[in-house]
C-alpha cells in the first residue's frame, strides 16, 4: 500500500475510536477498516465528499452500515473466499476437541494429574458414525462438510432453501427445512449462517431445548447468532454434551460463566481465530489492495459488496 498509496496506516494494531474513525473519513478517499471497527451511519453522515470506497480487510460487513453508504454513493468491498478453508479448519479441530476432551487431557498433563493409563478415565466421545447438523450451508459450511465426511460423519444442513445438487450430492447431505427437527436428531450441530438481524438469537432457549443432551454445538460463525446466556443455563443443568466457540455475543468481552465451564470441562473457548492463518491474512490485504486499485483506476472493484 505505501509503494503504490498515499496512506496514513494505524501500526498499533488496535480498533480506532468513533472520533478517530469520523476524523478518517472526513479526510480520505478510501477507508479500509478491519471487523472490529464500526462504520454506522453516524460515522458516515460525517463523511468528506472525498470518500468514496471502504475497503473492508474481512469476509463479513455487519460492522458497516452498508446501506447508508450507498446512499452518498460511497462503495463498499470486502475480502470473500480467503478464511473459507482455515476456518472449516478450525472448526474441525473444536469439533474433534471437544468430544474427545482435549483440553482436559492438556490440563492433566498440565497438573500432573496423569497417573497412567485407565479404562474408565478421560472417556469422551467418537465423532465417527456421528450426525452432523450444518446451519448454512455455504462457502465454509461445505468445505466443513468436506471435512466432517472423511471423518466418517453423516452430513445434514438447513438453509432457507436447498443448496445446488452440485454441492450437495458431492457431500451425500441431507437437506432439513425445518431447523428445529433437524436440532432435534444431531449429535453435533456446526453454525456458518451469517449474522443478520434475521439470525439473531437464531439458536434462542427454544431451539438450544431441543438437541440431544449429549450433543455438542460448535460455533465459528458470530456470537450473536446464539443467546449465549440460554446457552450457559443449559450446559450449566447438563442438557448439552459440550459447546466450542471461537466467537462470543458480547466480543471482546467473555462471560465469567462460559469461562467457568471450560475449566469444568463443558466447554472450549477460542479467541476469533478462525481465519487467523499467516497465508489467509496475506491474501486478505492482497484482495484489499486489488480492490482499492481498481476503484482508483475508475473500475469496478471486483469484490463489490451491495445493499
């Protein structure tokens, strides 16, 4: 960027406050935000006549208020595609973890609680064999549905509308229109929906009654896709086998309770590193370097995000 830009970076590594952000757009042409930075209309409403592109470094946009940036006809890009295959990794790491109690394991080891070898201890659960409930079944959804079927797991999925038999027939999966039928027959339940107000609390007290007692919920989407304190009460009364997440409903923040139950054991917690890989993070800033240049060059950038 500084080779090919006039730019003025932010080298601390830490979110710009509203009055840094309202001072940003008054004086550039192009902004480019990270996730956690939140362009709402009143940031935007402050706007110089000079912006005209915010170059989102990340796949989501929740944090821009995308529709009223179209209104000054101000563009918006975003990095679609990078953290795809690292966060269905890592989705299949909490996946395997948490069944087979890995984190527990690393803490008798840890301690030094490890004795030796015994039939009864640290027993947890195959994922083999296991049904697998995907919510949304799209980019990072079906390379998770890669994954879970080499692992020998049965691959389900609820979306608002069938997915293409071209994706689905490759994944052998079956496709649920009722989400509360499907939650009702998983062992584990991964979600990859997007966060909009339409998914908001979309996995609410009603749906988390639902899943088996034994089921585990992954979660490397968005926090606010579940209501974490719903979710706390129930693994807290031992009506949920387990939960990962990599994201949180009030992030940065975690609740004491979900971090109460990781030390007990029910639950794995991560710190939104999903698609925190050194190649994905490259990518992310080629893409948003791509973007910019393009719109500079009076074209159309290629990763154009619309209302």
């Amino acid at each position: 960027m500084k080779q090919l830009f006039d730019v003025r970076l932010n080298t601390d590594d830490r979110p710009f406050t509203q009055a840094e952000l309202v001072q940003a757009v008054r004086e550039a042409r192009v902004l480019v935000p990270t996730i956690t930075d939140r362009i709402d209309a009143g940031v935007l409403a402050q706007a110089g006549e000079e912006l005209g592109l915010i170059a989102n470094y990340g796949n989501g946009t929740d944090n821009i208020a995308v529709n009223a940036a179209a209104q000054r006809k101000i563009a918006v890009t975003n990095t679609p595609g990078v953290l795809t295959e690292d966060t269905a990794d890592l989705t299949m790491a909490l996946m395997l973890a948490v069944p087979r109690r890995l984190r527990e394991g690393l803490a008798a080891i840890e301690d030094d609680a490890f004795t030796g070898w015994r039939p009864t201890w640290m027993n947890g659960r195959r994922v083999s064999g296991k049904s697998l409930g995907i919510v949304g079944l799209g980019r990072i959804g079906s390379a998770v549905a890669r994954r879970a079927r080499a692992f020998g797991m049965d691959v389900h999925y609820h979306n608002r509308r069938p997915a293409a038999p071209s994706i689905t027939e490759a994944l052998n999966a079956t496709y649920w229109s009722s989400l509360d039928q499907m939650l009702a027959h998983m062992d584990i339940v991964s979600l990859h929906c997007p966060q909009t107000p339409g998914t908001f609390h979309l996995l609410s007290a009603r749906r988390l009654r639902l899943m088996k007692p034994e089921a585990v919920l992954i979660n490397t989407a968005r926090g606010e896709i579940v209501d974490e304190k719903a979710l706390i009460a129930q693994l807290r009364a031992g009506e949920l086998g387990g939960v990962g997440l990599d994201v949180f409903e009030h992030e940065p923040a975690v609740d004491e309770d979900l971090l109460a139950l990781q030390r007990e054991g029910k639950a794995l917690l991560l710190p939104h590193m999903g698609s925190a890989t050194i190649e994905g993070r490259l990518e992310m800033g080629e893409m948003v370097t791509i973007n910019i240049r393009t719109f500079l060059d009076g074209h159309r950038p290629p990763h154009l995000v619309l209302p």
